[in-house]
C-alpha cells in the first residue's frame, strides 16, 4: 500500500485494510524524510516539526503514518516535481555515529547508569535514527525487567542469593548487546525481557 497518496484503498475479500498494515522503519524513515524536507523549507514550526517527526517515529500502522502525509500533500500523491527519497533498503548499514550511540544505549548499564542511560538516548538520537531508537528500546526494557526481577528476589532469602548472578548475567547481555550494535547486527533481542516500551 502507498502512503504517499494519504488515502487508503479499498482492501479486498479477506485482505487486512491497508490503513491497519504494520510499517517497517522503512517506511517510518521515507516519512521522516518527507517531514524534514518540509520544515526545511519552512512550512511549519519548530514545535509542529517534532510532533510529526514524534509520531512518524512511534507508527505502528499505516494508518498512523497516512495522516502525516495527509498534513504535508493532501489527498493528492506527491507532486512529481519533488524528488523521491531513495528507497531505504534493509541492508542500509548505520553511521558510525548510530552504531556508537547504540552500543552506549546497552553498554551504560556496566557504567552504572541503567535505565537513565537508554531512556536519554531514546528520547535524544532515537527520534532521528530508527537504529538508535531500536537498540534504545531494547536495552530500556531488559534493564527495567532485572531492576523489577531484583526487587521482587530480594524479598525472599533464596532470592537474595540470585540476586548477584542476575546481575552478572545482565552485564555479560549488555556486551553482547553493545557488540552486536557496533558490528551493524540489525537488531538485538534479550532473553527473558518484559517489552514495557515499544
């Protein structure tokens, strides 16, 4: 399904609507794209800017994303005039500077600062880099699992002894968290992780 035309067509027998299809950070970034080139050329403010960068960001469906272009071009396809972004393939490779502000999303947690360290990166580099913004994410959720895991062992004696192993496994996880960013491994998954953020 098209985005750029801001209008869903009519699925058909026993297809899901387009408008409720799941986007890919493909299709977040070709927004995001849109969106930058509009403020650039100073259609709308600061403020209106980071919305719209915020919500192409979080999109889930097509039906979040439509709206945006709806907001840029109306109900008409892009004008041809205006050079199309080149397609996003899943292979493109991330900056250095992606690849390093990823790996610190896992990484602060061995420099005591977990939760904080991730949050601040998802919120900063991650509203710009969908690979930031993913291993940001990812890192968040394991490190408030094992906070809430470490509160709710430490409430019985055997807990207490599991507590330092948690811990240690966690450390050894964001290694390998912060290794597989740095070597472009698209995404990292924890084990065992409650995915509170999305």
């Amino acid at each position: 399904m098209a985005v750029m035309a801001g209008v869903p067509t009519s699925p058909g027998p026993g297809q899901v609507p387009p408008a409720h299809l799941r986007v890919t950070d493909q299709d977040r970034e070709h927004v995001v794209e849109h969106v930058k080139a509009a403020y650039a050329e100073g259609r709308f403010d600061k403020l209106e800017f980071d919305d719209r960068l915020d919500r192409a960001m979080t999109a889930r469906t097509h039906g979040d994303l439509m709206p945006i272009m709806t907001e840029l071009y109306g109900t008409h396809p892009v004008p041809p005039h205006r050079p199309m972004p080149a397609p996003i393939r899943p292979q493109t490779v991330p900056n250095s500077n992606e690849l390093l502000v990823a790996s610190a999303a896992h990484l602060l947690m061995l420099v005591g600062i977990p939760i904080a360290g991730p949050l601040i990166l998802m919120l900063t580099g991650g509203k710009t880099s969908p690979y930031i913004r993913r291993h940001a994410v990812e890192a968040l959720n394991f490190q408030l699992t094992v906070l809430g895991a470490t509160i709710l062992l430490s409430l019985t004696i055997i807990g207490l002894v599991v507590v330092p192993v948690l811990w240690m496994g966690g450390f050894v996880l964001s290694v390998i968290g912060g290794i597989s960013a740095l070597s472009e491994k698209r995404w990292f998954d924890y084990p065992l992780t409650i995915r509170l953020v999305k």
